[in-house]
C-alpha cells in the first residue's frame, strides 16, 4: 500500500510510474517534485494529478500555470486550483468564473489578499 512518502523513495525506474505518482498525489502535495522529468511535462498528467490535489501545483512548470486552456481545463474540476494560476489568469472572467462555479473559496482566497482584480 502506498503511504504519504512512497513517491519519494521510489527507485528512478519507477519515477516514470503514472499510476504510482497519481496514486501519491491523493496523499502529498509533492509528487511533482518525485516524478521523472517526462511525466512533469506532461500536460494530462499534471492535470490528473492536480484534480487530485491542487497543492501539487505549487511544483508545476510555469508553462502550464500560465496556460490558459489548461487551468480552464482544470478549474471546470478543481477550483481551487485558480491559486495557482498565472497572475493574468486569474484576472480572466471566464476562468474566474469556471473556478467559481467549482469552488468558489479560491476566488474569495484570492480577492481577500488582493491577488485577483474583480471586473467590473
């Protein structure tokens, strides 16, 4: 059974294990930083580990923070995960919106400490 450090002690030929690093994200936020390098860059797995765990993102390439179908994408299942965003996302109306309907606790998150811009 996998526990909270497994991903971190997996020998490197497993660190390309999908199936392992998404089992791990349900129970570490860190898993990014465990996986190999190809599944880092790989833009469904990302998204499959962040619907699993926004806090993941932390560890993300800035290229998909910064993606604006991506964090669409992963809004629509985790809203929480607009914290995340790059800074211009998270000043989209649509992606704001999309988080909203999710989870609107990121977008209050984000409107108390000032790092979302409401439209008008």
């Amino acid at each position: 059974q996998l526990n909270n450090h497994a991903a971190m002690h997996v020998g490197e030929a497993l660190r390309g294990d999908r199936e392992i690093f998404l089992t791990a994200a349900q129970l570490n936020q860190f898993v990014l930083n465990h996986c190999s390098a190809e599944l880092r860059a790989d833009r469904e797995f990302v998204l499959a580990v962040a619907q699993r765990n926004a806090h993941a993102l932390e560890d993300a390439p800035r290229r998909l923070l910064a993606d604006r179908d991506f964090i669409l994408d992963l809004v629509k299942v985790n809203g929480f995960a607009l914290i995340f965003a790059a800074a211009h996302l998270r000043t989209d109306p649509e992606i704001v919106a999309a988080a909203a309907r999710q989870d609107n606790r990121a977008v209050a998150h984000l409107l108390e400490t000032g790092r979302v811009i409401a439209s008008h």
